[in-house]
C-alpha cells in the first residue's frame, strides 16, 4: 500500500494537502470537536469503549484504502479523501461540454452547487442518527461490527462534503458544515432536508431495509455528482462510492439472510401462516414485504418530481450528470431528446413523452428500480430454494408516493389508482403498522454477543469479513 500524499501525522487524516492551506486546516481543526461532540450525542448508543473491527481508509488506491483493526469509535480517524486527478479532465455534458472541468466554483453556479452539497452532507449524519439505537438489539458480533462500520463511514461522508463547504464556499460554507452538526433527524423544529431521512430506523429489518433501498439512492445520487464539470466534488463522490458499496452489501445480504431464516423454518416445520410462521421465531414473509414497501417507495421520493426544472438546470449547467453519463451514448446535451414519465388522469395511469432534460429524476430513478429489481430476484432466489412459493415483488412505482406525479394519488402495489377511502383500508395489508414493529421488535428485545451466536430471526451470514471467520470476535466489549 501507498501513502504517497497521505498525511497521517495531521489530526486530520487527509490527501488534500491540508497543511499547506493553514486558514482551512484551521477551519477544519474548529469543526473537529464539534464533530466529536454531535458523534458522542448522536452517534451509535453506547458505543464509545466498544474495540470495534473496523476499516479505515488510509489510502485511495485500489489495494491500500481499507485497512482493518479494532478501533474505538471516537478515535476512528474521520479523513478527507479525493480520488486523483484526471489530467485535463473536461466537464463531459450540458452546455459547458468540452470546456475543462472547473476547479473552483464557478460563480453563477454558486448557490446551486452549494444547495447540492448540503442535501447530500445532510444524508449522511441524519442515517447515523436514525440507527443510533439498534446496538442494543443487535442479532450478533458480525452484524453489530457491520452498523458500526456503517456509521462510520457516513461520519466520513459528512466530512467529506464539509470539507468541500469550507475549501469552496467561504463564509456561508461554514455556516452551512455548522447547521449539518445541527439539524436533527426526525426532530419537529430541525428536521433533516430530506423526507426518508427523517423517518425512524426502529429495528434491524429496518436497517437492512434502509441500507438496501436508501443507501442505494445514495450511491445514485453520488454517480451523478461523480460526473460533475465541478472537480473537486466529482473526486470526492468517486471516492465515497467505494465505501457505499459495502453498506448496500450489508442491506442486500442482510435482508437476504432474514429472508433464507424465514424460508427455511417455513419448510422444515411445514407452516406457511403468518401468525404460525411468527409463532416460530421468525419473520413472516408478509411482513418483510410490506417492510420492503415502505422503504422503496419513501426511498422512490428522494429522486424529486418527475418533471423538474431544477434537474434540468443542475445537468445543463455541468453540475450533476446522468448515472454513467460518459457511458452513454448520445449528444449528452439533450436538447432535442425526450423521455417517458408517469401521469394519473382521472382513473388511470398514463405515460407520457416529454422533455428529456426536465425528466433526469425520473431517468435516475428508473436507473435506480433496475438494480433494485435485481436484487429482489436474489431473495426470491433465497425463497425457492426452500421450495416456498411466495415471492417478494416490488411495488408499482407509484404506491405510496408523496413527491412527483404521483403525490396526492392513491395507488396500489398493483398499480390501480384507488378511492382514497378504500386505500387507507387496504394500508394495514401494505404497509408496516404498529403491531408489525411491535412484533419485530419483540423478535429484537436482547442483543446477542457471544461469538459465533445469532439471533434465531437470522441465517448466519456465508462469510466473515475481511477473511475471518464469522466466529470471529468482531467487537469487544472488555
Ligand atoms: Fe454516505
Ligand atoms: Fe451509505
């Protein structure tokens, strides 16, 4: 491993060459504590003399960016890490394609770059907020190791965008890094910017579900930063794409092994009622599913409307690109092209072409639905194998949607638009409700701890990490 440009003496790890830029550093070294003072309040529950396995990032290089060792987790060493440059990248799309990417804020887009920066940063602390509870109900070592790690790396996200609030915007960038320490997730006075991210995480199908289904838009809305004519952010989002896709490895597996528990009990004891299948110890089919959507489709609403002058602005200017933007081929302007949206007229559901430009939400989101499908698949997968024929489905794009076409329409997962009455008598069929978390939660009333053990809500995940076994004593408690 490399750690040419690295400076690990600095209190902050960075690759920036922070030293060099005494008035930043300095700014930095003032939100430091700070940050140190929200992770002891609002970080995991509990925590703080807990030696914890993790990965740090010391280097960006493909082979030497994750180093493992137990850590406690207020002296996990939060850095600031910018995949290298491209020489003479260009900005690769709107009406600035061609020109060289810009390495400073270009002025008129100031304040939406800034607006950009702010809701991705504010995503970060509000999950670690949400999931500040579930240690105390984790199902084992392997998966409490996982949440933390998690946090973690969100802790190093908002980092990352802070560090472009105080490097780039001046003034109202600090101000901004200090209203991210600020905003409360779920909090009636000083909720977090964005809808999901106020929503509870009350238990671990909740936060596998979370890590699935949020943390992927997460990794879509990061795409397309990383495709932005603005550098320094572009740089930045690459690099926290490959923290992303572990977080996303431990919602889809973690889903993935409630689901394999639930199946298999189901054939081994022949059972497939919901009430029997509870009585069991594990969670009911019915339930995952409607657990799944909630969180698809609070989730399909972080893309924004679906048609939208905002998106067509961000691509136009160079700002935020499509996901793999310079994969795609076509004229990456979009003037003249069109796409499909969804629109409810009276009784039914119509599509409709319109400007390609004002429908980059809903492209992404679309984008989004794919890999999401595919991974559903693999459930299912999980499913058959033990010869039960349920399969867990995704629900139509305009179920339960609060933002978009589709807000202020009554869809079913089928995708019938519904007399409202009727479908607030349907909900409980469709969505979690009280006695659904009450009986997860009574699943998840102690934590488990000793080494090798899991919950019996839970299939033992394939492996460890790192290559240790899953035996391994993932977190110690001394
Ligand atoms: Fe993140
Ligand atoms: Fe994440």
């Amino acid at each position: 491993m490399t750690l040419d440009h690295m400076n690990y003496i600095d209190k902050i790890p960075n690759n920036v060459d922070l030293g060099r830029d005494r008035v930043l550093q300095r700014a930095l070294e003032h939100w430091q504590p700070a940050y140190i003072g929200w992770w002891y309040d609002m970080g995991p529950a509990e925590s703080h003399n807990l030696e914890v396995y993790l990965r740090t990032a010391i280097s960006v290089d493909a082979k030497g960016w994750a180093q493992f060792d137990y850590v406690k987790m207020p002296d996990y060493r939060w850095g600031i890490f910018l995949v290298p440059p491209t020489p003479d990248r260009q900005i690769n799309f709107g009406v600035n394609k061609g020109r060289p990417a810009w390495q400073e804020v270009p002025g008129e887009f100031r304040s939406a770059l800034r607006r950009l920066v702010v809701t991705q940063g504010d995503t970060e602390p509000a999950s670690v907020e949400q999931q500040r509870m579930l240690g105390s109900s984790c199902p084992s070592l392997y998966d409490l190791r996982n949440i933390f790690q998690v946090n973690v790396e969100e802790g190093r996200h908002l980092w990352a965008m802070v560090y472009l609030l105080h490097r780039y915007f001046g003034r109202d960038g600090r101000e901004e890094a200090e209203s991210l320490l600020e905003r409360r997730s779920g909090d009636a006075d000083h909720p977090r910017i964005l809808g999901a991210f106020n929503e509870p995480t009350p238990d671990w199908l909740a936060f596998y579900m979370f890590t699935f289904f949020t943390d992927r838009d997460g990794k879509y809305q990061l795409c397309s930063l990383a495709e932005s004519g603005f550098d320094p952010l572009a740089r930045t989002c690459r690099f926290m794409l490959t923290e992303e896709a572990h977080h996303m490895f431990v919602g889809e597996t973690g889903v993935g092994r409630i689901v394999q528990r639930t199946a298999e009990v189901m054939a081994e004891e022949k059972v497939d009622d919901p009430d029997h299948v509870r009585a069991l110890g594990v969670i009911d089919l019915q339930t995952i599913q409607r657990y799944l959507n909630f969180h698809y489709s609070v989730t399909l609403d972080l893309f924004g409307s679906d048609v939208s002058s905002n998106a067509a602005t961000y691509y136009t200017s160079g700002l935020k690109g499509r996901y793999e933007e310079t994969r795609l081929d076509d004229d990456h302007i979009l003037s003249d092209a069109t796409y499909d949206v969804m629109e409810v007229h009276g009784d039914r559901i119509v599509t409709m072409s319109v400007p390609a430009l004002t429908a980059l939400n809903e492209r992404l989101r679309d984008d989004y639905i794919l890999e999401v499908q595919s991974g559903v698949d693999r459930w299912n997968g999980a499913i058959a194998k033990s010869g039960i024929p349920f399969r867990l489905t995704l629900p139509h794009k305009g179920f339960h949607r609060a933002i978009g076409n589709f807000a202020g329409h009554s869809i079913s997962p089928d995708g019938r638009v519904m007399p409202e009455a009727a479908w607030k008598n349907a909900r409980s069929k469709w969505l979690p409700g009280s006695d659904d978390y009450a009986f997860v939660q009574s699943l998840m009333a102690g934590r488990v701890v000793d080494r090798g053990k899991f919950a019996n809500w839970i299939a033992p995940p394939r492996r460890g990490i790192n290559s240790q076994p899953v035996d391994f004593e993932y977190v110690r408690f001394n």
